[in-house]
C-alpha cells in the first residue's frame, strides 16, 4: 500500500509536505512512514486507505476520479450499498492506473488503454501475486464497460467518441454457471456430516439444505435472522436494489433448522452463527466450501463456490418444467433473460425424447 501511497503522490505532482497537509498528519512522521523507517499506526493506515480510495483534489470534471466521484455517486442513490462498494472496488484500481499514466481526461481512454489495464489486473494485486481467473477479470469487463457508459451519457463528447470497452471481448467463468451434480451434493453432505463437532455439523447441513432450496443468493443467506422463518418456511429476503420476494427453504430445509436450533438452545438473532455466536459472515462461509475442495479436489474438479447453489436451485426448477415466469420472480431476476441464461447447462435430451414420440 506505502508503495500506492507513493506513486500517487508523484503522478499528482505533491511534494511530501503538500501530502501531509492534506492528511492533516506532521511531514516528518509521513516521511518516515514512506521511507520504510516507521510502521504506520492502525488509525494512520485508514487514514492513508481513505486518500487512496478517494479522488484527488482540484481535478478537471473530465478527470477519471471525478467522473468516478459522481458515478458513484448516481449509483449510490438507487443501488444497494454492497453493489456500489463493488462499483468502487473495482474502479478505483482504474482511476489509479490511469492517475500513474497522467490520463487526465477519460474521454481521451482508448480501447488499447483498457485491453492494458485488464492485463494489468490480470496479474493480480495480491502478495504474492495469484492471477485472476475469467470470472474476476470478467467483473472489471462489466464494470468498465458500465462507467464508460456513463462517460458517454453525462459527458460533452465528440460524435466520433466509443465506449472504448466495446470490441474487447472477455470470456466469462464457466464453474460458477454450472449446477452441482447429484454426486457432488452427496459428497458435501457426507463431509459436513463427518465434522467433530455436533453443532457445526447440524448448522453446516442445514445451511446447505436451504441454499439448494430456497436459491437465495449468499448475501441473502448470510442476513436471514430465525425470526424471519415462518412455520411453513417461507421466508421474505431483500434482494439486488432492495426488491423484496418470498422463497421458501422447503420442509427438508425447515427440518434441518429447526433441529440445527434445538441443538443450538438460542432462538434470537442470526440465523447463522459462529461457534461463539457471531453472524456467520462470508469469509466463514467461503473457508467451509474451501474445506470441502480441498478435502476431496477429485470430486470438486470445477470448485465450490456459494453462487453455483443459487444456479443450482434454478436450473433444477427449470428441469422440473416450472413455468420461466414463476422462476424469473423467485430468484427475483428483473429481466427473464437473466434467467434463461441459468438453463445453459440443460441439454436437449428431454426434447430429442418428445420428438421421438410424436407421430404423424
């Protein structure tokens, strides 16, 4: 990060002392801390994150941080809170790549500009480096493609003026849009079932059970308290933009809660919690997928990963010929086409074996 700190602080032109002033912290400590001969303090590391992530000062309304600064700041009025910290996860690394080359006007960005700086984070960020997958270069794909757009939209630009992320083609992760197999979901039951603890077993089971049932997205799974299940087991989650819809976690699922809560002798609060009675949060639950990978890598040769059971839930719903309406609100897809791409993984074997019946 000190080494972030540094390139940006040259690419804008501010001396050591100009930086301090605006960190409100003495040159001499920033100094210090920038040459390597002082560890910053826990309150002096935020403060340094918080400039990195934010846009610089005194900037032209075409600079690429401030036409970040409003982006998000559209966003932020009618997208949830994680969606546009995603936004800014993945646009700040951008805004910093271009303030390295002194782009200062996004207009001026090209299609060679961003095919550079997707090989850039192709790399990877963290240390030592572990290079993206397709998925995770896919996201800033999206996410370029989408702030460019909004360059186009808000910006005086020319009338030969492209997105400039149009024409780059990325492919997309394919694990993540597969449906677990029957072999696969056997096998996750079977590990969780040979834990040593009684109730991480019981907790483990029945947060897998409502997964596949209910098709709710890990964030959704994650926020559920145990007064949010009804006796029948339907639940109302809050979804993308927070848009609310009932799923039910089915009777299998609302067995193993109910037995998961017994053992547990505590009915408030999150539904899913720690062994000391925190909410489960996401990193907990990525380190049991991890786990489970890891323990039998022959069986889970395409990873384990907390969205493929919501693709799971809804290619299965697909197969069991549940009308594409009905599916589309369940999932709460906006658009049917979303959900349509969910049934890639069904082949044409059930319409081969209707045509074969018919007879003229």
């Amino acid at each position: 990060m000190l080494q972030q700190i540094d390139s940006r602080r040259i690419s804008l032109g501010l001396s050591v002392r100009q930086l301090a002033i605006q960190l409100s912290v003495p040159p001499s400590l920033l100094s210090m801390v920038l040459n390597g001969h002082r560890n910053p303090s826990k309150q002096f590391t935020r403060i340094l994150k918080k400039w990195l992530q934010a846009p610089a000062r005194g900037l032209s309304k075409h600079h690429p941080a401030q036409l970040l600064q409003q982006f998000i700041a559209d966003r932020g009025s009618h997208l949830a809170p994680s969606t546009v910290q995603f936004y800014r996860g993945k646009l700040v690394p951008f805004v910093m790549w271009c303030e390295k080359r002194q782009v200062s006007d996004v207009r001026m960005v090209e299609r060679a500009d961003v095919s550079a700086f997707l090989a850039h984070v192709r790399k990877g960020r963290s240390q030592p480096a572990r290079p993206l997958n397709a998925g995770g270069i896919k996201l800033y794909h999206q996410t370029l493609k989408t702030y460019f757009s909004y360059v186009g939209e808000t910006c005086d630009v020319s009338d030969t003026w492209k997105n400039p992320v149009n024409g780059i083609k990325v492919k997309g992760s394919q694990a993540q849009t597969l449906e677990y197999s029957d072999s696969e979901i056997e096998q996750m039951f079977q590990t969780i079932d040979s834990g040593t603890d009684g109730l991480l077993r019981l907790r483990n089971r029945a947060m897998l059970t409502v997964l596949l049932n209910s098709a709710v997205r890990a964030s959704e799974l994650l926020s559920m308290n145990v007064n949010d299940i009804g006796d029948n087991g339907r639940i109302m989650v809050t979804g993308k933009g927070r848009k609310q819809r009932v799923v039910t976690i089915g009777e299998s699922g609302l067995s193993a809660v109910n037995s998961y809560l017994d053992r547990r002798g505590n009915t408030n609060g999150a539904l899913w919690q720690t062994f000391e009675g925190d909410r489960l949060a996401r990193d907990g639950m990525r380190s049991l997928f991890v786990r489970m990978e890891r323990k039998h890598p022959e069986v889970f040769t395409d990873g384990l990963y907390a969205h493929r059971f919501r693709h799971t839930a809804i290619t299965r719903l697909l197969r069991a010929r549940v009308p594409l309406r009905s599916v589309q609100r369940y999932a709460g897809h906006t658009d049917p086409q979303t959900t349509l791409r969910y049934a890639q993984a069904i082949d044409a074997d059930e319409a081969i074996a209707a045509v074969e019946t018919l007879n003229y």
